[in-house]
C-alpha cells in the first residue's frame, strides 16, 4: 500500500464535497420539481372537482337541480360546498361511513 500522496487525497476530498454540494442541488432540484407535480395535480383536482362542474350559487339551489336529475333518472347526486371557488357543485360520490 505505498504512495498515497496527501495532494491526491485532498482531491478526493473536495471532490466528494463537490459532490455533496451537488446531491444537495439535486434534492433541492427534486423538492423543487416536486412542488410544481403537486401544483400540477391540484390544479387537475380543481378542475374536475370544480371548473367542470356546474355551479350553484346557493344549497337550496344545488338541492333542486339534484331533485330535477333524480326525476329525470340520475340518481345519487348529492351537493356540496366548493372549497375552491364558494359555490355549490353536484357529485355523484357516494358518502360513506
Ligand atoms: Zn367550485
């Protein structure tokens, strides 16, 4: 095991450092990334659980329009209030429990 030259060694050394620095940017990267997928589903949920949907400025509102889908054959809708823009939308997700 002879030559280990110290100006080697300290090479490795900033060498794994650099490396280090670099993983950090890259999880920084990662959060990052991670962030704008989450933004990205969010936006998704919004859309479906909100922009397609009709919107029914009151409960009584949503009510009636579900009892007019009910006699018309769509059963099981029940309203809901939207956390996203206030309104009342219609859904046809079973509660449960
Ligand atoms: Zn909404």
């Amino acid at each position: 095991m002879g030559s280990r030259k110290p100006s080697a060694n300290a090479k490795r050394i900033s060498a794994f450092k650099a490396g280090l620095g670099s993983s950090d940017d890259l999880f920084i990267r990662e959060e990052r990334r991670q962030g704008a997928l989450d933004a990205c589903r969010e936006e998704a949920r919004r859309e479906r659980a909100c922009e397609r949907k009709k919107r029914y400025a009151s409960r009584a509102d949503a009510e009636e329009a579900a009892r007019l889908c009910a006699e018309h054959g769509r059963r099981g809708l029940r309203c809901y209030k939207c956390s996203y823009c206030g309104g009342w939308h219609l859904t046809s997700k079973a509660l449960r429990g």
